[in-house]
C-alpha cells in the first residue's frame, strides 16, 4: 500500500504522461473526477495496468478493420524509475502473483459448486487488470465510486485500507459496510462469473462513498479477467453443462436492487463488445481520441 500512496505523490506531469487517454488500452493514470459510474462523476483518482502481453504486430489486436473491442488488450505505461524506484517491477510482480491466487480460488469455487475444477478454465482472458485508487476527502457523502458489478472479468480481489467507505448490496438488498479486515481482501464476483454461472452466482453490487473531509482511502482491486470473444452462445453451452449441478439462485430482492449485468444484453456480440461499451461510458475522454468511431452508439445508452 505505501508504493500506491507514493504513486500519487509523484509531480503531475510525470503522471500525465502515463495517462489512460495516451492508449486505447484503458490502462494508465486517471485524474481526479474524470470517470463516471452510474451517470454520475466519481470522486477518485487512479492508475490501471493490465498482464505483461506481447502482442503480435499482425495480430487483430491491432488490425483496425478488426471489431473495436479487440483494442482493449495492449501494454500498460508505468512511471518510470526515476520518479518512482521499483514501481513497475512492483506491479507486475502483485499482478502474477494475483493471478496463481484467483486460479487456486476459482479451483475451490468449482469443486463447492459440485464441476470439475478447471471447468472455467476455458473462460479465463490474458489480460488481467490492477487498480491502485485513491479517494479523497468530502464535506459531503459523495460518490466515490458509484453502484456498480465489474464488468472486465470472473472475479474481483479488493485489498483496502482501514479507512472504509466500500459497500455491498445484500440478499435483502440493503447497502452494508465491507469493513476492513486487517491482511484479507474482499472478493467480488464479477459479471463474467455471473454469466457463467446463469446467475447462480450472483454478480456484486458495490460501491464507494467518499471518507470524510481531511481523510484519504486507499485502495488496490485486482480483475481476474475473461477472454473478450467470449459468446453468449459459449455461455448457453456452458449452462447446459452445469444445469441439475447448482442450485437455482433464490435472491430476488437482491437481483431487483442489483446495477444490471450488460453482458447478458443479446445485443452484445461477445463479452469483449460489452466490456468496451463499459469502458467507453466511464472513460470518456479515452473514447473521444480512440473509439470516435463507435463511442456515440454507447454513449447514446445512457442519454
């Protein structure tokens, strides 16, 4: 936690130019109040990175006539030694490190809900992703992070400070503390899980609201992703798999208070369609310099 404190200390410049809108990757420094969650301006500045990749020169990751979605996979900039020693290595060492962790969690998941324990395996993206957020301090209950289930991947791993602010909905669906537990995270399951599991595994609603005036929340999220041309066509099969082995989930009054999972919208042509479309609406100032393309037919979702 000390590195993240110390990469927002680091001279303004240095951060921008690392920023997120420098690549169409979504990866990269975000200044305080540029993102939005649920139609509203969050109270938070950031840096996102995503797996160490090696991208193919011919790859469609970077063919421009390939769907925009294939975009969203690329390296991530890193402020560089001299302003901060040690800080890549530091993340790409947590990144694998959460990685083995999120694999040996997703064994166990699989054996309690009675499937073979690599049976999401298949599922799994390359490019996983870490934030490192800090939210200031607010006269008023602000938004830090709007109400929202993370859309990039199976599951979510949040290491906090002990400051609080994050909530979670609950089956009653009723917003409750996640209170910091000193040396744990709490795990989030994420829309691609939500998905692979027909629900059963309902996807986490949570959100942030902003620690009081002269008081600063650190927080670390890791995304254990899903590969973006996952179909729902994929999903069906996969249901068809599991059906009889997990209980129907039962959680109504949680399901009608949750934010809604967009992945499961027929009109995404794959998870990596809708996962841009999340990005897009978040991260506007990255859509207006790479996906002017298609960033208005997302955008006009949420007029």
């Amino acid at each position: 936690m000390r590195l993240a404190v110390k990469s927002f200390e680091a001279p303004e410049e240095e951060k921008l130019k690392v920023a997120m809108t420098t690549n169409p990757h979504f990866v990269g420094y975000t200044k305080l109040g540029a993102e939005m969650t649920a139609k509203a301006t969050d109270l938070r500045e950031q840096f996102d990175f995503g797996s160490a990749l090696s991208i193919d020169p011919k790859s469609p990751d970077v063919d421009p006539s390939s769907p925009a979605w294939r975009r969203i996979r690329g390296p991530s900039p890193y402020l560089p030694d001299e302003v901060l020693p040690g800080f890549r290595a530091a993340i790409e060492s947590y990144l694998a490190n959460m990685e083995k962790l999120t694999r040996r969690l997703l064994q166990l998941v699989s054996e309690c809900l009675n499937l073979e324990r690599d049976t999401f395996t298949q599922f799994e993206g390359e490019m996983n992703r870490l934030k490192l957020v800090k939210y200031p301090g607010s006269d008023d209950d602000k938004q830090g992070v709007g109400p929202h289930k993370d859309s990039s991947g199976m599951l979510t791993f949040v290491y906090q400070d002990t400051t609080g602010g994050l909530e979670v909905l609950n089956s009653e669906g009723e917003w409750i503390p996640a209170t910091p537990i000193p040396g744990s995270f709490v795990v989030n399951i994420a829309q691609g899980f939500e998905a692979l599991t027909g629900g059963r595994c309902c996807a986490t609603s949570h959100r942030v609201i902003s620690p009081p005036s002269g008081v600063t929340r650190y927080s670390i999220p890791y995304f254990h992703s899903v590969r973006l041309n996952l179909t729902l066509n994929e999903i069906d099969e996969q249901l068809d798999f599991i059906n009889g082995k997990i209980p129907e989930s039962t959680d109504e009054k949680r399901r009608n208070a949750a934010a809604p999972s967009e992945f499961l919208d027929p009109k995404y042509s794959c998870f990596g369609e809708a996962h841009l479309r999340n990005r897009i609406i978040s991260h506007r100032d990255v859509a207006a310099i790479w996906y002017a393309g298609v960033k208005d037919r997302y955008l006009a979702e949420v007029q």
